[in-house]
C-alpha cells in the first residue's frame, strides 16, 4: 500500500508530531514517501530523508508553500495522489485545515484522529470525547488519515536512506492570501512534544497569576505550559496554551494540573499522559478520578512551596 506523508517542519527541521505520524504511515504498509512542502525547505527534506521507514522524500520548494495556506498545499496533493492509496498527516491545527479540503477535493470521506491501525482498512479513533472507541472500515480507494499523535511512539529520526525527488508546484488557486502573523516566541517546549506540562485553570483568576504561580513552576520542571479552556476564554492565558477537545491533545510524561476541575472536554486532551499530578481544593472535583497523584489544597499556598522545594 502506497502511502503519502505530509511533514510538519519549520523548513529547517522536521517536527516531532511528523515522526509518530509515520509510525502510523508504515502500519499501513511498507511504502511510505514523505512530502515537505515550503519555502527554503530544504533543510527539512534532508531530515526527513534521516526518517526510519521513508522510501522517498519529496520537496516542494515554492512561495506558495511558504505561509501553510491550505489551498495551494491541498491542490498539490491533490496533484500527487494518483500515485497514493493513503494520504496521511499528524491531527495537528495546520493539518485540520488542510485534509478535509484534500478529502473533499478526492470525493473520499476523511478517518480522522486515528489512535490505532488495525488493518490498512480500518482503524480505531476515539469519539465522545474519547468515552468510546469507533472501529471505521473505510471503502474509499484513497483514504485520507489524520493520525492523533499522542498516542503513537515517534519513528527514529536516524536510520533512514531517502532520496529526495524534486516535485513542482501545483500553482497557487489565489482562494486565499497571506497577510500577516503574529508568532509567540517561547523558551519552553512546545506543548504537543513536552514531556511535562503544567497547567492551569479558572481557579487562578488573572494572567498575573499564571505568571507569578504557574510559569516559576512551569521553568524550574523544564515544562510546558498549559490551560483550561475556561482559563484560555476568560483571558488568563494564550489560546495556544490551551488542552482539550477543542484545544491541544497532549499525552507527556508528567501533567500538573492546578485549578482545573476535569471537565469533560478537558480530560480528553491529557488522560493519556503517563502520570497525572492533580492541586485543587474541592476535594470532590472530577479531576482526582484520573489524577495518579492529587493534593486537596489551596493553590496559591502550596504551588509557591512546591516551586520552592524544587529549587533546592
């Protein structure tokens, strides 16, 4: 089976969430060829041909491709995929721009989120907000797959062999522009490759207080950090922070969470991770029901000590 495998990169290096996402790619089969799509890509393209599992890498090295606007990208693909079965991508927010107009411009339905590849037809991926698991068999002839990375173990970034084959644009169908964007620059690890993550919710009532309890304890553990949806709309943090269901899908080492009660769509975002570290005072909060570790206590007193006792 023939698979395609669209690369997160920044144009010099390859992502993380494109590494699990071919771990996904190869269960499909054993083909897998690898499309970095950008502007002064090729550093990424000679990464990507480092990829354990890759037969072939192919750039695209366009202005078109230079602002991941989803029109031009979806059209190259489009453009490549006679030569395809699958076509795969990490379920991250560039990506879930782009494949559903890939999915729509091949007539073909998407299967997305996968966390499991239980044959190269059919696949698990979680619905209501992850309490169930769907088993979809898909009879499209091309399938169009996002893969939920958090639950797929990265590909080895050395190894692989590739060859880099040159493709040429598809030409940009002029449906969009780029116009500007304002880009947050951080110290910390990004959320979705973060091994600890520390997070905080409406408990903690202004942006001062994300800065003064949540980031101190956030530095000293080398973590990245996070927030509730009710934080993100209430003005205390960025929405890039944000975990959930409609927000970012984590599963780190170790995940703090400090003032959030566990709604639902929360927990859908970070139960995967492998140890949960939960600080509330309302002792009844749902979060506690999937913390490995919870303390019933007013944050704002034991946050500060436990930043302090990590700093000696």
């Amino acid at each position: 089976m023939a698979t395609l495998l669209i690369a997160e990169h920044d144009n010099a290096v390859i992502k993380d969430s494109t590494n699990k996402a071919l771990t996904a790619a190869t269960a499909l089969g054993a083909d897998v060829d690898v499309l970095v799509a950008g502007q002064g890509a090729k550093g990424a393209a000679e990464a990507a041909t480092k990829l354990a599992g890759v037969k072939k890498v192919l750039l695209a090295d366009d202005a078109a491709y230079a602002h991941d606007l989803a029109e031009p990208l979806a059209d190259l693909v489009v453009k490549l995929a006679a030569n395809y079965d699958a076509i795969v991508a990490p379920a991250t927010s560039r990506f879930k721009n782009v494949m559903p107009r890939i999915a729509a411009l091949l007539d073909v339905m998407q299967v997305s989120e996968i966390i499991k590849v239980v044959a190269p037809d059919t696949f698990e991926r979680p619905i209501y907000a992850g309490n169930a698991i769907q088993t979809v068999k898909s009879k499209d002839a091309k399938k169009v797959i996002t893969v939920r990375t958090s639950t797929f173990a990265a590909a080895a970034s050395e190894g692989g062999s590739a060859s880099v084959e040159t493709v040429a644009a598809a030409g940009d169908p002029a449906l969009s522009s780029f116009v500007g964007e304002e880009v947050a620059k951080s110290d910390r690890p990004e959320l979705t490759s973060a091994k600890i993550i520390v997070s905080g919710g409406r408990a903690m009532q202004s942006r001062e207080n994300f800065a003064k309890y949540i980031e101190p304890l956030a530095d000293k553990l080398g973590a990245g950090v996070g927030a509730s949806r009710a934080a993100v709309d209430a003005g205390y943090a960025p929405n890039d922070w944000q975990v959930g269901q409609t927000g970012k899908v984590v599963a780190p080492e170790l995940y703090v969470a400090i003032g959030i009660s566990g709604a639902i769509q929360h927990l859908a975002g970070m139960k995967d991770s492998k140890v949960i570290v939960a600080i509330n005072k309302d002792e009844d909060a749902p979060i506690f029901q999937v913390a490995d570790y919870g303390l019933v206590a007013d944050l704002y007193q034991a946050v500060p000590e436990l930043t302090e006792a990590l700093g000696k």
